[in-house]
C-alpha cells in the first residue's frame, strides 16, 4: 500500500510564504516523477509543478519566479516553497507521485493553503 501524505499547508498574507512538504511511504520501488497541482473553489483541478528523479523542473507559467519545486530522493519526499503569495494562489493542494512498483500515479490528500488579502 502507497501512501502520500502532505504538511504544510496554512494561512497566510499576501506576500507571505509557505513551504509544502509531501512524503511517500508504503511498499514501492522506483519513483519517478513527483509533483504538485492545485484546486481552488469552483475550478478545476490545475498542475502546479513537477520534478523528475534526475530533478528537471517544470512549472507552470503563471507560477515561474514565485514556486520552486525540490525533492529528497533519498527520503521520498518533494517540497514546494512558494513564495509571494497571492489570494489567487488559494487552493488545496495535491502532491502526487508517479511509481514504477506499482505502476501508476498516487496522490495525497491535499492541504488547504489559503492567501488572505
């Protein structure tokens, strides 16, 4: 059983920063990518960033500058420190994992952030 569980979550002002942090544990071999999207009141469910076991980066547009993606492979885990945060970066956010024993994506249970104005 694989299991993705997400810290870091909280309120915050404009401006401010939050440090999100997801580890992966279970019985599982091989992670590749590892990575976070985001889902705010009434929209869809958006990528945010991921990073590869090799650590390329990819972010979305909006985002670049402002997040920044990491991850410790030798622990499993993926951080997203997002700084200068705006109401419009309030969400839940989901960390997800894609393994290769077994094969699939996996995904937390997400933590709220939200950004007050």
């Amino acid at each position: 059983q694989v299991q993705l569980v997400e810290s870091g979550g909280g309120l915050v002002q404009a401006g401010g920063s939050l440090r999100l942090s997801c580890a992966a544990s279970g019985s599982f071999f091989g992670v590749n990518v590892m990575g976070w999207y985001r889902q705010a009141p009434g929209k869809q469910r958006e990528p945010v960033a991921h990073i590869t076991v090799d650590e390329s980066t990819a972010y979305a547009d909006s985002l670049k500058g402002r997040f920044t993606i990491s991850r410790d492979n030798a622990k499993n885990t993926v951080h997203l420190q997002m700084n200068s945060l705006k109401p419009e970066d309030t969400a839940v956010y989901y960390c997800y994992a894609n393994l290769r024993r077994p094969p699939g994506n996996y995904w937390g249970q997400g933590t709220q952030v939200t950004v007050s104005s």
